[in-house]
C-alpha cells in the first residue's frame, strides 16, 4: 500500500471520527446534530488538487489552509469558492431535509384532524 493511500485513509478515519464526535457531542440540538457532522464531512472529503501534479490530492480544506498560511503567493481563492459554494449545497440539502419532514407532519396533523371532524 502506498503513502497516498494511507494518507487518505488516515483522513477518512480522522473525518469520520470527527463527523461521530459532532453528532455526539449535540445531543441537545437537534439541527446542529445532523447539520455540523454534515458540513464536517463536506469540508473532509471533497478532494483538491495539491500540486501541480494531477495525480496528488488532499482535502479541500487542507489546501485551502496550506495556500492561505503558508504559501506567500498562494490562491486560496477558487478552493475557498469551492468549499463556500459545497457548504452551502449541505446546508440547502440540510434545510430540503427539514422542510420535507415539517411538511410530512403537517399533512400528518391535518388528515387525522379532517377524519376527527
């Protein structure tokens, strides 16, 4: 098995480690139970090119980081866009989930009050 590859196991693991810990940690928001662990693996595991070489990944967020303190001339723009615009497709999944299920009730709510009358 090659570095890479355990290099992005070890990032899974840590990834779902941390997805776990969120959602244990929130027991007494349920929003931010489900909505944190949700971002947390968005940030984890979107791949980014780390170098010029297209055969080398990393996580996004691990690049974003690299470029933005590390590098003196590095873009960290379009991965920060990137990740911005991924966290925000999560919180809009997020929200469609939460609607779904607000909805669900509702029609549950009214047909047992229209058989009641």
């Amino acid at each position: 098995m090659s570095d890479y590859t355990v290099a992005w196991i070890v990032v899974g693991a840590a990834g779902l480690g941390v997805c776990v810990a969120l959602f244990l940690a929130l027991r007494r928001w349920a929003a931010a139970r489900i909505l944190a662990p949700l971002v947390a693996a968005t940030w984890f595991f979107i791949p980014w090119r780390f170098q010029d070489d297209p055969e080398h990944y990393a996580p996004a967020f691990v690049v974003l980081l690299f470029r933005g303190l590390f590098e003196p001339d590095g873009e960290p723009g379009v991965v920060g866009r990137t990740l911005a615009l991924a966290t925000a497709g999560a919180v809009a999944v997020f929200l469609i989930g939460v609607g779904t299920r607000i909805l669900v009730r509702a029609a549950a709510r009214w047909r047992t009050r229209r058989r009641g009358s």
